[in-house]
C-alpha cells in the first residue's frame, strides 16, 4: 500500500509543469531623445545560465522596440519577482 501511494504521488508530480521561472532584471536605452529604463523580463530556461545567454535573449527582444541594452543587473526566479515589480514599472514583464 506505502508503495502504491508512493507511486502515484510520484506519478503526479511529474504531471504537473514545472514552476520555477526565471527571470533577470536590466537596464536599457533610446536614443534621441536619450531615455532610459530600468526592466524585469521572463527567459526561457536556455537564457537562464548566465548573463550573456540572458543578455542574447533580452537584446534581441527590446531591440526590436528600439532600446539597446546596457546591462544585465542579474538573474533570479520567481521569488525575485515582487520586491522589483515597482521600480520596473511599465517594464515589468512588458517584453
């Protein structure tokens, strides 16, 4: 019986999708007029390694709403998530 429940806890938890998330944080610019901004974004678990893998997938995607990346702050999960919600404001999670 232990191992029959055992089992099917272990076959429910492999159906449910992972959670984890990954996210980084950055900041970019636009030129003429100079603006910046400061912005949280989701990655894909490829991006999740490093900065420059992150970096590779941020730029491409702000980029083509016309801002150049300047860095990647860091790399964090979920958990990161509320504590940088209101300093990114309108760029939170917007790319």
């Amino acid at each position: 019986m232990k191992h029959a429940l055992l089992s099917l806890g272990l076959m429910a938890a492999l159906a449910l999708p992972a959670e984890a998330g990954c996210y980084a944080d950055y900041k970019a610019k636009r030129d003429n007029p100079l603006k910046l901004h400061y912005g949280v974004i989701e990655l894909p678990d490829t991006a999740c390694g490093s900065k420059q893998a992150a970096a590779r997938q941020i730029a491409g995607r702000i980029g083509r709403d016309g801002w150049t990346l300047l860095n990647v702050l860091g790399i964090f999960d979920a958990n990161g998530l509320n504590q940088r919600k209101d300093s990114a404001g309108a760029y939170f999670l917007r790319f």
